[in-house]
C-alpha cells in the first residue's frame, strides 16, 4: 500500500513544537514500517542525540566526519552511524573503522578510497550511490548517464570491500513539489530499473520538509534533521 500524505507536499508540520522525545514517536506511528527513519543529528549536541536515543532512535546521520567521530566516541556503541554528507576522500579513514551506511558515494575516486581503507581493516562496507538528481548545480551526486553506465557494466563490482545497497539523492530545494515529484520520480525509476539484478534494498530520499512526497514516490529511507530536533545550529 503507497503512503499517503494527508495533505499537499511540502506542508509545516506541528512536530517542531513538540520536544525529540515526542517528535520521534510521533514519525515512528505515522511513517509506514517499510520506511527507515535516519534522524539527521549534525550540528546538534550529544544531549539532543542521548534524548532521542533514549526514545528509541538507533540510526543517526551526519555530514562531516570529524564530527561524527566525535560523536561515536561518547555515545552508546549501538548507534548506527550514517554518512549523508559530501565526503573528502582524504577523510575516509577516520570512519571506515565504525561507520554502518555511506549514502553519498557520487565518484569513482571515492569508491576506490572506501575500498582500500575498507580493505585496510579487513571489513567490508555498505554504501548507496548518490545520483545528482537536482537542477542546482551547488548539489552533489553522480550524473544520471553516469550512474545508469556505473551499474549497467557492474563496476561496482570492483571493488571487494563494499557492497552497493541502494541509491540516494536530494531533490531541488524548491517550493514547487510538481518539480520535487519529477525529480523523485527518476530516482525511482533508476531504482526499479536495476533493483532485482543489482540487488539494491535501499532507496534514500526525502527530508524535513518532502519526506512525505519521497515515501509516495518510493523512499525506503528518510533523513529528518528539523522535525525531529528543531533548527540546525551553525
């Protein structure tokens, strides 16, 4: 059964009144048990990570590897770490030892980097295909043309230590949800496309604000920061 929204995309949500606790609970009853809920913790201090870990959260992303690992350090080791950022080969191993899911693997460069330091510790790591799906040019991700030739000839298969779950994109960050909706829709496509011989899983796609029209159009995964702990902090 597809999820339905109750209301158009892109709608304001009451979470941001309530505190994490609630705001966990509340995506956790209303998201269909299909869909994984990635609370995206960047910025936001161990605290606000600790109350949502107590509410039941496991699986947490941030964009910057320093970061991260600072985090890790002090926090319950049954955390799963996601990666969603864009990540600087030269960063990769200060993670690779700890880190559960790299969403944004968007070059060959950086495939190469996560297998030789996966390899260095003899550990084999999970990673989605970040495909550029954005008109904005400021968005990373594998162009379109490139990804469909990056599966189609299995050159993922290259490389030993990683193994290929699923694809990730970021939609335009634009008011029109006719344009959101489109661009949602290649991703899908794409995913369907290879899904049964690539053996994909994982389709993350959706945030704070389009999580709702993402698992309409086939997310398996969202990565909520806001709705769940309120404004970044910068």
């Amino acid at each position: 059964m597809s999820f339905k929204s109750k209301s158009p995309v892109l709608k304001k949500t009451k979470r941001e009144y309530m505190n994490i606790s609630q705001n966990i609970a509340s995506f956790k009853a209303t998201i269909p048990n299909t869909v994984t809920l990635v609370a995206v913790s960047k910025t936001k201090p161990v605290l606000n990570i600790k109350e949502a870990y107590d509410a039941g959260q496991r699986i947490f992303g941030e964009n910057k590897i320093q970061e991260m690992s600072e985090k890790w350090e002090q926090l319950p080791k049954d955390i799963k770490w996601h990666m969603i950022g864009h990540v600087q080969t030269n960063k990769v191993k200060q993670m690779i030892s700890y880190v559960n899911l790299i969403h944004s693997a968007d070059r060959i460069k950086l495939f190469k980097e996560i297998d030789k330091q996966a390899k260095n510790i003899d550990r084999k790591v999970d990673v989605l295909l970040q495909v550029k799906i954005a008109r904005e040019e400021s968005k990373y991700g594998m162009p379109i043309h490139e990804a469909i030739s990056f599966l189609e000839k299995n050159q993922f298969e290259s490389y030993s230590n990683i193994n290929v779950k699923g694809l990730m994109g970021m939609a335009s960050f634009t008011d029109d949800p006719t344009q959101i909706e489109a661009e949602f829709e290649l991703l899908e496509g794409l995913f369907v496309r290879f899904r049964e011989s690539k053996n994909l899983s994982i389709l993350s796609m959706g945030m704070s604000g389009d999580y709702e029209l993402a698992i309409e159009n086939g997310s398996t995964m969202i990565r909520v920061g806001s709705a769940i702990f309120g404004a970044r902090n910068y």
